[in-house]
C-alpha cells in the first residue's frame, strides 16, 4: 500500500509540450522534494517544500515548476519539454525539512521524443 | 564538485557470502541515508545515521562523520538483495535536507 503516491508512472511526451507530475504523500509529512534520476548519472535533487513553502531549489531552468496545492501535494509542472528532460522523476517527503529520513514514491519515467 | 565517492560500482556475491559498500565525503556531511533500488525502479530506505552503526536484520551500517566515510555491510546475502544500493548525505552545511547521491553500487547476487 503506496504510501506516496506518483501519477503517471509513465509517460512519453513531444518536444516542446508540456506536462503535469503528481505527487502526493499519505505519510503526513510536512516536507516534499522532487529528485530527478537520469540515465548514467546519480539523483538529484531538484526541490524542497515545507508548509507548502519553497525552502530551496537547484534546478537552473525555470521550466521546472513545482505547485503545492495541499500540504500532502507537490506537483511538478515541466514547460517546453525537451529530450534532455527524459529521466525518472521522483518525489520524496520527510517528517521535517532537516535530519531526518527520506521517504521516495515510486517514480515518473518521463521520455521526451 | 563531487561530494560522494560510492565503491565499488558493481559487486557479485554469492547467496550467504557478505560484503561491504563504503562511501567518502569530500564535506563534512551530518547525515548519511543507505537505499536500496529494486528492480522496479523503487527506492527503498534502509538506514538513516547521524553517526555511528546501526544494524537490521543482515544490513548493519555505520557513519564515521570526523574521518567522512559511511559503509553498508551485506551479510548472508540473498537473491532478493539483487538491486543497486546508493548512500547519500546531507551536507553540514545545508540549511535544509538536501541529500547529494553517490553513483551507487549495482549488486548481483547469485546461487
């Protein structure tokens, strides 16, 4: 019984479309991330919320827009998506946003053709 | 620049032999997370350290913050230990979780 849950598992999309990443966590947790796993490279991290708050971003492209309608929800909103940004997006969520446990969903595998 | 150095990259093992994953911080990290990727993608957390060893069940797993290393010991292995194994830290002086991954280690193991 998934306790965060990701939709769509998969999803295969056109260069320069755009799409929506749902994320949504049952764990009670107050922080989520979004983490981004490519092919040959390791993860990583892309955002953190907490409250529904951005605490920090590393992802350089303004494309990438998190929306948190809910506490338990964190959205990924990818614009003029290009092959590059295929890749398995995962989110996360933890307890607080500082020394403590990660806890992932099972992914979005992204192919941008 | 690199924060994690993960080793080895790949490892074979036996069912019922053990081995050891290590990882070396470049920073000081004050946090280490051991996870295990199963073949369907998913990551599973096994351990969370802010230092010294914690053990579950055949994983035992220790984080050494003043020398910057971490280890995952595998003992008894099993076919369901099959998967790639990452560590991952966060940085002493990130104000908020940020875990950095290490490369990870792709295990195999066999009868």
């Amino acid at each position: 019984d998934p306790k965060i849950i990701q939709k769509p598992k998969y999803l295969v999309a056109v260069t320069g479309s755009e799409k929506i990443l749902i994320c949504e966590q049952y764990l009670g947790h107050n922080a989520m991330y979004w983490y981004r796993q490519s092919a040959k490279k390791p993860l990583e991290f892309m955002f953190s919320y907490s409250y529904q708050k951005l605490m920090d971003n590393q992802t350089a492209s303004s494309r990438f827009q998190p929306q948190s309608s809910k506490k338990n929800h964190l959205d990924l909103q990818i614009t003029a998506l290009k092959p590059d940004d295929s890749a398995t997006y995962f989110c996360a969520s933890s307890a607080g946003v500082s020394n403590e446990r990660l806890f992932f969903g099972h992914g979005t595998k992204l192919s941008v053709l | 620049g690199d924060q994690v150095e993960q080793s080895p990259s790949a490892l074979s093992l036996h069912e019922g032999t053990g081995s050891a994953l290590r990882c070396n911080f470049t920073t000081t990290m004050r946090a280490v997370q051991w996870f295990q990727q199963n073949s369907r993608g998913s990551l599973i957390n096994l351990f969370y350290l802010a230092s010294g060893t914690k053990e579950n069940g055949r994983l035992k797993s220790t984080f050494n913050s003043k020398e910057s290393y971490s280890t995952l010991h595998i003992r008894d292995a099993q076919l369901e230990d099959s998967g790639t194994y990452f560590c991952a830290a966060e940085a002493a002086s990130s104000s908020f979780s940020k875990l950095v991954f290490g490369q990870g280690t792709s295990l195999s193991v066999v009868p």
